[in-house]
C-alpha cells in the first residue's frame, strides 16, 4: 500500500513538472520531495490508523482427523474425494464379525446371569424351607430332651425310680444339641442366599448389571465398527483401502475430515490499530481468486486472545522476552456479505481486507483507491 500511494504522488509530481512546465532544479525537487514526505507521511498515518488495512487475511476451517475407536479390517470406503457429506453419511465399515461374537457372548452372559438370579430365588425359598425344617426339629428334639430330664428330676425329687437311664437323657440332649445347630447352620445357608439376591444396584442385581454393562460396551462396539461423519463436510484424500487395519490411535488418522459448517474469513491486524476495530464496522475484501473485484463485508468479532501470548504447562517458566520477539497481531472475524453463491473460493483462499472506523471518512476514499489497485495487481500472476 506504501509503494503504491508513493507511486502515485511520484506520477502526480511528474505530471504536474511537465505539465505545469516547472523548471527541475534543486528547490523544486526539493519542495516536492518534502511534500511528498509531508502529504504520503500524513496520509499513510491517517488512512493505517483510522482504516487498517492488512494482505494477512485466510478463510480458515476446521478439520477432523477420523480414526477408529476399535482396531479392526477395513472392508468398505464408500466415500469419494470431495463428496459432499452429511452428518450420519458412511465414511468406512469395519469387519463387524468379531464386535458380533463379542456382542452374541454377552447376551449369553446376560442370560446366564438372569437364570441365576432365578435359581437364588429357588434357593432362597429352599434355604428358608430348610430354616423351617430344621427349627421344627429342634422343637421336637428339645421337647423330647425337656421329658426325659424332668421325669427323671421329678422321680429323683420323690425318691422314686428314674423312668429313664441316664444314658437317655445324654441321648435325648445331644440330639437337641444337634438339632440347635443344623438350624443355626440353615439359618446362615439362608441368610448367606438372602444376601447375594439382595445384592443389588439401581434396583437390579449386581450380577445381572454387570452382564448388562458389558453387553452394552459390546454393542458400542459393534456400533463404531462403522464410522459416519460427524457433521457436514468432505474427504479431501482418501488413502484408506480395504483390506488395511486402523487402530485407536489418535495420531495415526484413517483419513482427515474437512468440516464446511465451521468456516470462517479471518484477518489479522497489527496491535496498533486494536482501537480502531469494533463490530459492526464497514470492511472491504479483495481475494486473490477474483481479481478486480471488491466484496464487501462487516467486522463480526474481535478475536479476545492473540496466540503468541498463550502458555502451556512444561518444564519450563514462560520468558516473555522470547514473546517480545513476535509479539502477534488480533485476529477479526469478518463476515463477508456479497460473495456469490457456488463461488470457487476454496477454503484457505487468501485476501486483502480493508476496516474503515468512520472517522476521518474524507480520507476513506484513498483507501478504497488503494484496495482497488492491490485488487487489480491480482491479474498479474507470477
């Protein structure tokens, strides 16, 4: 932009010299040189302050690199370079046969683990049937032992004889003692089989959660064996053949997703002009793909960050001195208002963008002469 308004002022003087028929002599070239420095010197610091201009100017977007979240063969790549993509669309399948055993086996699990339950159920009931049992013989046993010891403490009371030995009394107790313990013994039998159908989580038996749980693992899967894009877009390059094998892995892609949901026209501008850019302000676009024509556009955002001022966690302290050296510029959103629709304007084409911040409008117009002839340079292609 320099070299051009420079350019221009040298022409004007030249055309004046010989028009006008100025003599050329040492305070002629000297006034017109000063007042070249004065008016180009004026109007650059007006026109780069109030209307920034900047040729660092992209239509940015964002990729996805696709990689599989299972290993396996791959067996389909329905897509073609540059297909347009809809969010859902195949990318490419996987050999689903093995994700499908895994998913048949943990059905089966889960079956099992139901028929267990209902086999504690049962056991449950014959645990406390057997608790009824027992405790039923221990009654009788103990009744039986209570008679045989009072009849004898009673005959031993009166002088009489014992009806019964001693010896069968002892008889008559360790058969109560005996029966005690199988009804403590069916009492912890049925509370050990209480226990483990009781065993539970949200309401559903651990067992029986957990043949759920990996048989839903199992059947995502299954479900990932197929890979779908995630939004609209396109495959630029498609390497991915059958027959290759991908492997979680996020470093190793399968293949590099372009999303054309989330484009955006960027352009960076120096730190000096930060003041002099706000939304909502009048933009001018000239793209190196359509030459001699402007577009014209409007400042959406002013980026909040400038990425030479970020820092990561590492072994080292941030040195800004090192920063100093590349201080960065802000980044503008700027939304472009009149570009034609089916425009080949590729994403990552370049431009030249000019702000004008309504002050010192007079001096807008050299701008947009300026823009204009960096537009027109743009047929000349080297």
């Amino acid at each position: 932009m320099t070299t051009l308004l420079i350019l221009t002022y040298v022409a004007l003087c030249i055309g004046a010299f010989k028009l006008l028929r100025i003599a050329a002599n040492e305070w002629t070239l000297t006034t017109a040189g000063l007042g070249g420095v004065a008016i180009v010197g004026g109007v650059l610091a007006l026109i780069n302050y109030n209307h920034p201009f900047t040729d660092e100017a992209r239509i940015v977007f964002s990729t996805t690199p696709m990689t599989s979240a299972v290993q396996g063969r791959v067996i389909e790549v329905p897509v073609e370079a540059n297909m347009p993509l809809k969010t859902g669309d195949v990318l490419f399948r996987l050999d689903p046969r093995p994700f499908q055993y895994a998913v048949d086996h943990r059905r089966a699990a889960l079956a099992e683990a139901e028929q267990g339950v209902r086999e504690m159920k049962a056991g449950l009931d014959a645990a406390s049937a057997a608790v009824t049992e027992a405790a039923a013989a221990r009654d009788r046993s103990k009744q039986a032992y209570e008679r045989y010891r009072d009849g004898n403490a009673t005959a031993r009371q009166t002088g009489r004889a014992s009806p019964f030995t001693e010896l069968d009394e002892q008889n008559r107790r360790g058969e109560y003692l005996v029966a005690e313990a199988a009804l403590t013994v069916a009492q912890a039998q049925a509370e050990r089989a209480r226990l483990a159908l009781a065993s539970q989580i949200n309401g559903e038996n651990t067992s029986v959660a957990t043949a759920e749980a990996a048989l839903r693992k199992a059947e995502f899967e299954l479900e990932q064996a197929t890979v779908r894009a995630p939004t609209n877009g396109f495959v630029t390059q498609v390497a991915l053949q059958p027959g290759m094998v991908t492997v979680p892995f996020p470093f190793m892609p399968a293949m590099v997703y372009v999303n054309t949901d989330r484009q955006f026209f960027v352009a960076a501008f120096p730190q000096a002009v930060l003041q002099r850019l706000s939304p909502q302000d009048k933009a001018e676009i000239a793209f190196d793909a359509f030459p001699g024509r402007i577009f014209q556009g409007v400042v959406e955002r002013v980026l909040d960050t400038i990425p030479q001022g970020q820092f990561q966690p590492g072994g080292g302290l941030l040195s800004v001195e090192d920063r100093a050296r590349t201080p960065g510029r802000a980044q503008v959103i700027i939304k472009v208002l009149d570009l034609p629709r089916g425009a080949n304007l590729p994403a990552g084409a370049i431009g030249q963008v000019a702000v004008y911040s309504g002050r010192f409008e007079h001096v807008a117009i050299i701008r947009q002469i300026l823009l204009r002839m960096k537009s027109w340079l743009n047929y000349l292609v080297f």
